[in-house]
DNA sequence: ATAAATTAAGAACGAACGTTCGAATCGCTC
DNA sequence: GAGCGATTCGAACGTTCGTTCTTAATTTAT
C-alpha cells in the first residue's frame, strides 16, 4: 500500500475516507455530494474534479471495504494451525477482524440494498463470501485428511454454515448494538461445530 | 385478517402489494411514486390520496413484510415438540418459511440500509430479532429442566447463535442465488447445535 | 333523477439531486 | 515575477423526487 503521494491521489483518498464515514453512520442512501461537502471542508468543485461522477465515488467506498474486510477475515489464519484451530481462528477472528473495523462491515452492509439492482456489487458480495467458504472447505479436507476430522460431513454445507454464523452474528452486533456478545457466540459457534464435525472419540470424555 | 371492505382498504392493499415487488425486486431506494405508477395501472392521483405521504407507504410496507415474517417463524413450532425437536424446528422451519416467502424475506434486507438513520426502523428489526432470541433461550430452559441439554450452555450465546444462523444462512441464498442448499446447512446447524447442547451421552454411540 | 360524496386523473410546484462550467487561486518553472 | 498547468471555487443547469391542487369521473344517497 504506497503512500499517497500526488495531491490527487491525497484528495482521492481524503474523499473516500469521508464518503465511508457517511455509509458506515447513516446508510449507503446519505452519500450525497452535499453531504459529502459537509463531512469534508471541500466544495463540491473539488470532489467533481477528483472524480468523474458520483459512481466512481461508490466504487471506490466499496473497494475499499471489501479491502479491509477481506484483510481482516483470511488473512488472520495462520497456516501453522491444525484444522481445528484453523476452524476456531475462521470464526473467532473473521467476527473480531469485522468488528474491529466497524466502519468498513457497517459499509458492506449498507452496500446489500444494492445487490438486487446490481448484478456488479451482487458479484462482488458473492465473490467475497465464495472465498469464505472455498477456504473453509480447505479447512475441513485438511482436517479429513489428517484424521482430526469424520469425513462424512458435508463441507459445502458446513462452510456456509461458518460463513452464516460469521454474517448473522456481526449483523446482529452491528444492529443492535450491546445487545449481543459475540466473543460468547463465536465461542459456543465454534464448541458445536468443531463437536461436529470432529471426530466423536476427541468430544466425548 | 378482514377481507378488504371499502374501496380505501382494497386501493391500500393494492398499493402495498406494488410497493413489496418493487422494494424486494429492485431495492428500498427503487421504491419511488413514478415506480408505483408504473408497477400499478395508476396515476399518482390515487397513490397520493389513499396515503398521506411516502413515508406511510414505506412504513406499511415493513409493516407488512415484517406480519409476514413473524408468521413464518415462531409459528410454526409446536408446543407439544420435545425440546430437541423445538430447536431443529426454530431452524428448519424458520429458514424454509422465510425462503418460502422470499420476497418478505427480501423486503426486510432491504429495510437494513436504514437501520442506521432510522432508529425507529432499528428498533422494530431489533424487537423482531430479541423475540427470536427469547423464545430460543425458553426452548433451551426448557431442555435443560427435561434433562435433554446440558446445564452448562450459555443460552444468551446459544440463542444468539440460532438467530445469526439463520439470518447468515437466508442472506446467502437471498444473495446467491442457486449457490447455498439451504436444508443442508440447517441440517448441519441443526446437528452441531444439538450435539453440543445435549447431553454427551445422546450423541455418543 | 339529482345532489352530494368519494375517488381518479394529471398538471404544476418547490426542493434536492448530480453534473457542468467559467472564473479565481495556488504552486511551480524559467 | 511572469507564465502556465493544476487545483479550488461556487454559481447555474437539467432532472427527478415527493407533494399539492384543480378538475373530471364515478359512486352513493335521497
């Protein structure tokens, strides 16, 4: 990630910043261009020349998100792990690394009322999950593989189970705020899944 | 639920019923006065002298979506089912009824986009999601007093976990189409979930 | 049959949106 | 310090939105 170095590439970046803001605190539907004055210092003369239109602007919020939040899910587990920790580090740090960065999964958010209109963002959104479950399923043959795992579970099923539990509970928490703990839901999350998909011998004592 | 009478109900019903399509076709920011003209074979005349505003349209519509919604879910559990058989119901059927009746379903994911703005949408969808949860967490009391589940489990988080499975699981099949086997992945739910709430001794053969 | 009330129609309005554009300002080079 | 491209400014435009209002049609009651 270079830093910034021409004034556009600044403005470009400063803008962005304030247009996630607005998604991330009042919905996809608030990002307009007087808004976006508002949060920055700016005219809109600035904004317009920076940017060809008011598009380009919501591509770039949402890249950038999808950029946080993929950094933030993936890339948190570390191949040294056995498959079962591989799993727990699935859940556990995926919700963490999400609510970490509010900003960016309250922007993801806000981007779903697009997906029925949109078949780009429809993508972009199925990618991102796709990849969720691609690795999951990773996960699990490893587990298979090395005995830790019955291999009678469906891991198709099972990866989008993870990745619903990983949606609903930060949508949960993202919603309604303090009502949920989602350190104690990942946890239980992770004592029935991995309890299941174990094999019966490492649960039962 | 009365048959509509008088013209009003019916032109109302009507009304709503347009504003559903569009908003679970095409998204809550599509739901315009000119997209009703158009989904309808009325002027604007009659839109606007059966609702005092939009906002009255849009509130019906959640309104509307959200009856629907509630009966697909709590609903269909009996209370003759044994506990178990209540928690694989709370998930089996919940997820088909709410896919049985996608565009409900689709309506209320689009209404997420104004959680942020609209604390009154917020609560409405919090109300929906705490009663969910609420019922999960008697289902659980009540497997713990029969002996079917163990003591132990956290029921805030269990509870908590049922709803975020089924909300991440009906976001995935409302969002990618065709890519999730919904039965499957409640199946796997069903059985994680209940092979770590219940006592050890039920699941080990 | 006629008067009154209800309902449908569609033109017109102000407000807010995204966009465009010419003038003003800044920063650098020569 | 004059000149020039890059940047900022803010007014103005056309469009679309929700709303309002007048007129016409239809239904209901007497």
């Amino acid at each position: 990630m270079p830093e910034p170095e021409t004034v556009r590439d600044f403005r470009r970046a400063q803008i962005i910043g304030a247009a996630r803001r607005i998604v991330a605190r009042d919905g996809l539907h608030a990002l307009t261009v007087s808004a976006l004055e508002g949060e920055l210092a700016f005219t809109r003369g600035v904004i317009t020349y920076h940017f060809r239109n008011k598009e380009e602007i919501v591509q770039a919020v949402l890249a950038s998100a999808l950029a946080d939040v993929e950094h933030a899910t993936v890339s948190r587990v570390r191949s040294s792990m056995g498959a079962a920790e591989k799993i727990e580090a699935l859940l556990r740090s995926t919700v963490r690394g999400l609510l970490d960065n509010v900003e960016a999964s309250m922007v993801l958010l806000s981007f779903w009322g697009r997906i029925p209109a949109d078949p780009e963002i429809a993508e972009l959104n199925a990618r991102l999950y796709e990849r969720y479950r691609a690795y999951t399923r990773d996960v699990l043959a490893e587990g298979v593989a090395t005995g830790d795992f019955v291999p009678a579970a469906a891991s198709d099923a099972v990866a989008a189970l993870v990745v619903g539990i990983v949606i609903g509970t930060v949508a949960q928490v993202c919603f309604e705020a303090g009502c949920i703990d989602p350190d104690a839901v990942v946890a239980e999350a992770a004592g029935a899944i991995l309890g299941h998909v174990r094999h019966r011998a490492a649960s039962c004592a």
